[in-house]
C-alpha cells in the first residue's frame, strides 16, 4: 500500500505545484484548485499531520508570496542589511522564502533550498542584522493585513534560527 | 577635560570588556537593534520590566554586541498618596543592566498629608540563561537575577519623626535580591513573568526595612501577564506579594491593570490602574488610583 501511497502523494503534490505556479501568472486567479490537494493530503500524509491554520492565515501560497515580495521591496530600502542584497537573485530569493514559509506555516510545501546555517554562512549576520529583517516582515505583514495574532505565530517559527544565521 | 573624558574611556572599556570585545565601530553608537518592546518599561524601583515588577529582559534596544540607556518618569497618585520616581538605567550587551531610581512618597490627604519620604535605588540586573524572544520553540525562560540597593532618605512633614526608624523600621537601607523568570509566547502573543524577591522592604523601602514585627528576609512572589496587541502596544495585570514586618502598616499586596504604548524605540508610555491597599495604621483608606510612566531612551 505504501507505494501506491507515496505515488498518489507525489502526484498530487506536483499538481498542487503546477496549480499554484499557474496562480502566480494570473493574479486575478483566487485559491479553489489547491483545496481539494490540501484536504487530501494530510491522510495521505506519512510525516505527522500538521495543522495549516496559520497558512491559510497568512493567505495560503498567493498570499505568502505578496508578503514575500513587499518583504524584498522593504529590504533593499533598509539600510541596515539591503548591503547583504546587492548581489541577491531577488527573484529565487523570492521563491525559496515562499517555500520556506509555506513549509514553516503548515502549507502543502517542502522548503527545497540550503539548511539556514550553509545559505547565510557567507555572511556577517549580527543580531541586529537578523532582528532588521524580521522588523521588515513585520511591516510587510502589515502592508499585507496581516493580524498581529498572525504575524507573532510566524515570527515564532523564525526566531529560533537566530541561533543558526546569526554567525557574528 | 581629561577628567571630563575619563568617564567614557572607562565606559567604553567596561563595554569593550562585557560585548567581549566587539568591533570598536559597535560599541561607538548605540545599535538599537532588539525588537520593539523587548527592553520592557521601567518598573517603579527603575528596573527593567513591568511596572511594579522588574523582568529578566535588560532595559535598553543594544543588543548583545552594544549597550542602550534610557531614562524614565513616572508618577502615580491615589486617593491620599502619590509617588514619583525618576531614574536612568543602562542595558550592556543584552545581558548586564544597571539602574538608579529615586522615589518621593508623599501624603496628599488624610491623617499623612504633608508627608514626604524619599528613598535611592541602586539596581543591578545579570541575564543568566534562556533568550525571551528567541526561545520559541522551548518552555525555557529568559532567568535573570538582580539586587536593589535602597536608601531610605528621612521623614518630613510628621511632626517630630525624621526616621522610618521611629516608625517601628529596623534598618534605614537595604538589598532586595530576586530572580525574574520571562517567557514570551509568540504563539500566544503573550508575555509571562514570575518574580522572586527576597525583601525586608517596607512599602518597597519607603517605610524602612524590618520592623518590630520582623526583621528577616522572606520571599516575595511577584508575576505579570501581559498580551501583545501588536508591536506597539501591551496590556496586562501584575501583581506583587508584600511583607508585613511593621506594627504601624497592615502592608497589602500591590495590583495592577495596565497598558504600554510603543511608538518607536526612542520612547514608551505605561499607563495603568494601581491599588495599593491601606498605608499605615493611620489611614484605612484603600489607596487606589493611576500610574503614568514616560520613557525616553535607545
């Protein structure tokens, strides 16, 4: 059973993938086709089940990628850190943030990109470099309308990597 | 002039020391860097914390590369009573804070009008273990351990008593010493705090310390609880256990309501509902009334 299991997963996961890629392209387009994936999946789940409240919150995958742009607006303007960003790709920035916090939030996603500690090991990151930038989502959350209850539930996933990214 | 410039080349010596010697260019200016509100207010005794209650957070936004100072007012005023206190405190690397209070008790109505006490606290503070704002995915706290140095200043305006010694007070000075435990919980958007106090203060020291009905020191439990609207603004209730070591004072415990405004990381605004209890024998009158705190800083 379990093949059949990981298959049926896969598959759906590539869908909810194309789906939301789809999405993305036309901004007019509002979530439907990611639900039925998304009831589906946490039986299908062979991980432990985890609640996507807060990634419904946050607007599911459209809506983490708004704050994920205004996110990259606001920080090339921030003078404390847009230094770190000058050489950025903004764009496959972009898309891992999104990913990472669709993964963090409960959503159908798994983070693909390099383990916090490799993808900032190049980097002089000080605490107040790391606070910058969670200051910048906030506003960007606010920008976003996100609710404060909200934004301190994802801020609460991020914190802990300070112990990770801050190398300095 | 030299002696003028002492002082900083100590001050920057002692930071170059406590930041473990940091970068020169962090220790020159103030990095400013904690998020808002996680230096807490400045408590009643000038600590950091709450208002009645100091916190295991460090006063100031440097984080653990730099240093902040702030400095704060506050007045509260009830049926027959008010205090003031105005003081400064300095947060180093996020870990080392220190205060200077003075507070001025006096009787505005009732059988003590026309009294004034004053009173200095020296206040340390060492952050020990945990990171209140990091430590998200723990029960671990932010544990902090501290003292208050206090001096009582004398009596004026009852008559012929010029020392709390004469109000049955055992000791003109003392030191608090505490431990503050401090958890904030994003997921909750709260913030927790449960402090220990070992005290002989009197009315935190306005009335001396010790007293004819004791002169040990005992424990205090003091807790705070506050939700986080947003990143500017806080609301909670706290409380404060008091001892009872004088004839002359049925000492009550202190409760507060109150909200905390943070506009920016220059300035906060506390403002809360107190009650007191009855001061003194002489005065049945549950004090109750209103607590403005103004803190200016970085």
């Amino acid at each position: 059973m379990q093949p059949f299991h990981s298959l049926t997963r896969a598959a759906l996961a590539a869908l909810t993938i194309t789906i939301s890629g789809g999405a993305f392209a036309q901004t007019t387009q509002s979530a439907p086709p990611m639900q039925p994936a998304q009831s589906m999946q946490p039986s299908m789940d062979q991980r432990t089940p985890h609640s996507d409240v807060l990634y419904q919150a946050l607007g599911n995958k459209e809506g983490i990628r708004k704050i994920v742009d205004e996110l990259l607006l606001i920080v090339q303007d921030d003078t404390r850190i847009n230094e770190s960003f000058l050489d950025a790709d903004i764009e496959r920035l972009a898309e891992l943030l999104t990913e990472q916090f669709c993964d963090l939030s409960g959503g159908p996603c798994k983070y693909s990109g390099r383990d916090m500690q490799e993808a900032h090991a190049d980097f002089k990151i000080s605490v107040a470099h790391f606070n910058a930038l969670a200051e910048d989502l906030q506003k960007a959350m606010d920008k976003q309308g996100v609710p404060s209850r909200t934004q301190n539930k994802l801020i609460a996933k991020l914190a802990p990597m300070q112990r990770t990214i801050v190398n300095k | 002039m030299v002696f003028k410039q002492l002082p900083a080349t100590a001050l920057a010596a002692a930071l170059c020391v406590a930041t473990g010697g940091a970068h020169a260019e962090s220790i020159s200016a103030p990095d400013m860097g904690k998020l808002l509100a996680t230096g807490g207010v400045s408590q009643v005794e000038g600590a950091g914390g709450g208002g009645l209650t100091p916190w295991a957070l460090i006063s100031g936004y440097g984080t653990r590369d730099s240093y902040g100072a702030n400095a704060h007012i506050t007045h509260v005023s009830t049926q027959d009573h008010s205090l003031d206190s105005i003081g400064v405190a300095v947060g180093i690397a996020d870990r080392y804070e220190a205060s200077l209070a003075t507070q001025t008790f006096r009787g505005t109505g009732g059988a003590l009008d026309g009294l004034r006490i004053k009173q200095d606290i020296l206040g340390l503070k060492l952050r020990v273990a945990g990171d209140a704002v990091v430590d998200q995915d723990s029960w671990m706290p932010q544990i902090a351990i501290g003292l208050m140095a206090k001096r009582n200043k004398g009596v004026r305006g009852l008559g012929g008593v010029t020392s709390v010694k004469q109000l049955g007070a055992r000791h003109e000075s003392g030191i608090d010493y505490y431990v503050s435990a401090t958890k904030i919980l994003l997921d909750q958007s709260l913030l927790l705090n449960a402090t220990l106090r070992a005290t002989k203060a009197n009315q935190m020291g306005l009335l001396g310390f010790g007293g004819d009905l004791g002169d040990r020191y005992e424990p205090m439990l003091e807790a705070s609880a506050a939700y986080l609207v947003n990143r500017h603004l806080a609301v909670g209730v706290e409380y404060r256990m008091k001892p009872r070591n004088l004839g002359v004072d049925r000492e009550k415990d202190y409760y507060d309501a109150f909200i905390a405004w943070f506009p920016n990381k220059n300035v906060s605004v506390t403002a809360a509902y107190v009650a007191l209890g009855d001061i003194t024998v002489l005065n049945p009158r549950r004090q109750k009334g209103f607590y403005l705190s103004l803190q200016a800083g970085f």
